[in-house]
C-alpha cells in the first residue's frame, strides 16, 4: 500500500493470498496488540481495487479494446 510501490499484486491477491476469505468482521482489529487498525487501512483498500480490476465494465471493456488493437 506503500505510494512509492509500483509492483501490481492484485493477481497474486486474489488467487494466492487469499484475500477473499475476508468477511471483514474486524475481530483482527479487535485483537491486534498494536492496535493496528489493518481492516480499514489495508483489507478493505485492497478488496476495492481487487474488485475493480475483475469487475468493473470500463476495465473489462478497456482489456478488450487493446487485446483487438494489438492483434491487427
């Protein structure tokens, strides 16, 4: 989540991590002994862009266009 990381891992995300077998209940926040509060600043974050990528029309619709372009 670091501005200065330009490395795409949504990929790896998705399919490695296991991102969504989060149910985003928060009993990690509750329980951290740091008090990091990770759901809201890094589970949640990523979900959004994650989702974006796989779901969104624009972005579907986008792939689309230059995989067309680049085979003509």
């Amino acid at each position: 989540m670091h501005p200065l990381d330009t490395n795409d891992r949504r990929d790896l995300l998705r399919e490695k991590a296991g991102l969504g077998f989060c149910n985003i209940t928060k009993c990690c926040t509750e329980v951290c002994p740091e008090h990091i509060k990770i759901t809201d600043n890094a589970i949640i974050p990523l979900k959004e862009r994650v989702v974006d990528n796989s779901y969104d029309p624009l972005v579907w619709l986008g792939r689309k266009i230059r995989r067309r372009i680049k085979s003509d």
